[in-house]
C-alpha cells in the first residue's frame, strides 16, 4: 500500500440516485461543482474515478472532462 502525499486532501463527492432506476442511475457531483451523470453500476464507478483524477488535477485519460463555470475561459 502506497502513502498517500502530505498534500492529498479527500474529495467531497454529493451522489444524486434516480430512485425509479433499478440500476444506479443519476448524477455524481463533485465538490468542485464539476457534475457527472451515470448510469449502472460500470457509470458509477467512472463518475467517481473522474472526481478523483479532477480532484488530483488529472485530466481524464478519454478526454471527458466536464467543465464549471469557474474553468470556462
């Protein structure tokens, strides 16, 4: 198990679930604002994974990176 850096601070993540689904579906928010939508269990895991990378300043490695009004130029 790796130590994480002095630095590294959790990431708040808000999960929004569509209870008419009967696979997790809604909306993942990041702290940041940045959102996510998502459906299934395989989505889920995605949106957290790109909080995560958007928390360590990463860029997702598809490409997707959705953008707040803070980012925009």
């Amino acid at each position: 198990m790796t130590a994480l850096p002095t630095e590294a601070r959790p990431v708040r993540l808000i999960l929004d679930l569509d209870p008419r689904s009967a696979a997790p579906s809604g909306t993942l928010t990041a702290g940041s604002g940045a959102t996510s939508p998502f459906s299934g269990w395989v989505g889920l895991t995605r949106a957290i994974e790109l909080a995560l990378a958007a928390g360590r300043g990463d860029r997702a490695a598809d490409g997707n990176h959705t953008t707040t009004e803070e980012e925009q130029p």
